[in-house]
C-alpha cells in the first residue's frame, strides 16, 4: 500500500538541505525538469534527485506518493505554466486558440518531460483550472453542454497530442532529428512523378511544411468547425 502523502505545510523541510536549501514540492519539481531536460527520463530517479537537491532520496517521499506522484506533479506544471499569465478576454474562439497555443508551447519548452507526461490525468488543482476555464468559454458562448464537452475533449486531446508529437521529435539526439527533418528534401521532393504523382507535385510544399508543427492549423480547423456548429444551434 502506498504511503500516504503528508501535506505540504506539514512536510517542509525544516532544516537546510547540504547543499543550503529548504525543500519543497516546488524546488523538487523544478530540479525534475532539470533533470529531465539533461538526462531524459532515464536519468530521472529518487536516488539522483535526492543527490542533486543535496537530500536523502527517502525524504522525496513525504512530497510525493513515489516517482508516479512527482510525474503528475511535474505534468501539472507544465499545464500551470501554460495558465501563467493568461486570461479570458470574453472572444470565445481567440481565447480558446491563445490557451491552447499556451499549453502546448509550454509542453515543448520541456520535451522530455512533456513525452513523460502529457497523457496523464492529474487531477490536481491546475489541471482543474484549466479545465474548468475551457468548460466556462464554451459554455458562456452558448454552447449546450453536450456540444461543450465534446469540444472540450477534442481541444484538450488535441493539445496534449500535438504537445507529445512535437515534444517526441524535440527530445530525440541531434543527429536523429536532422535526419528525420533532411528525409523530406532528400527523399520525398526527389520521388519519380510518375511514380508518385501526388507527392512529386507537392514534394517543395511538403519540405517547406512538414518539419513545422501542424498545431496551429489543426487548432485553427478545430475551432473554425466549433464556430460553424454554434452558428447552426442558434439558427435552429
């Protein structure tokens, strides 16, 4: 059975750490992302980040019900800083389209750590607020609350998806992600037209295109179809 977690006022480290510092949740999620970014999520481990925050890898556990716990922490982070500094404007549609171009460049500005986390359902309260603001856009709209929540689940979904996809290509090696980038000129604007007639006359567009993010657009397309069906519910 897992250890239950101890809250946070009551879990602060009293004393400095060897290396001078107090603990808390949020120095040990920051030290995370560190490391995540530095070593991938291999090298992320109790024993390493006890070591790197100068504390026994045993006192991480009164912050965190294990290494599980400390990924929702780190995945509700991530969904936080794309809240940070963000607020609703009441243009349903450019509000939903900056939220979600907020969490997914925030996802990216952490590769490693968004491929770790961006599938997870943290339940912790940024997370909440984040969904609880996408929920209250659609629903002031004038969405009904069945069309609400579908949208909802496809802007989320999509967000993290796009978040994972884009991360996954941020966080491989150099070399093997200029070699993926390099197949679309070497490769694909080089195939024999009448071989491959519809990728030989869009192989330029497609090598300008394809090592970029498809979000924006998808985003885009996503909200331009929410628009259209609240534009038929109010024509009824």
């Amino acid at each position: 059975m897992a250890k239950p977690v101890v809250p946070e006022d009551a879990r602060r480290r009293r004393r400095p750490t060897r290396q001078g510092v107090v603990l808390s949740e949020r120095l040990i999620v920051d030290t995370a992302l560190r490391m995540l970014r530095e070593h991938g999520s291999a090298g992320l481990s109790a024993r390493r980040l006890g070591a790197a925050l100068g504390a026994d890898p045993s006192t991480l556990y009164r912050y965190f019900d294990g290494m599980d716990g400390l990924t929702l922490a780190i995945g509700e982070e991530l969904i936080g800083r794309g809240l940070d500094g963000w607020s609703a404007t009441g243009l349903w549609r450019s509000d939903l389209r900056e939220l979600g171009l907020r969490i997914h460049g925030a996802y990216l500005a952490h590769p490693q750590a968004a491929v770790l986390t961006a599938s997870r359902v943290t339940g912790r309260p940024r997370e909440i607020a984040a969904d609880e603001a996408v929920l209250g856009i659609l629903r002031t709209a004038g969405f009904p609350d069945p069309e609400a929540v579908q949208i909802y689940h496809a802007f989320i979904d999509q967000s993290l998806a796009f978040a994972a996809l884009d991360a996954g290509a941020l966080a491989l090696s150099e070399a093997s992600r200029l070699s993926d980038e390099q197949q679309w000129e070497s490769t694909y604007a080089r195939l024999p037209a009448d071989e491959y007639p519809h990728i030989a006359a869009t192989g330029r567009l497609l090598a300008a295109r394809m090592n970029h993010s498809a979000y924006p657009v998808a985003l885009d397309m996503l909200l331009a179809s929410a628009e259209a069906r609240l534009q038929a519910l109010r024509g009824r």
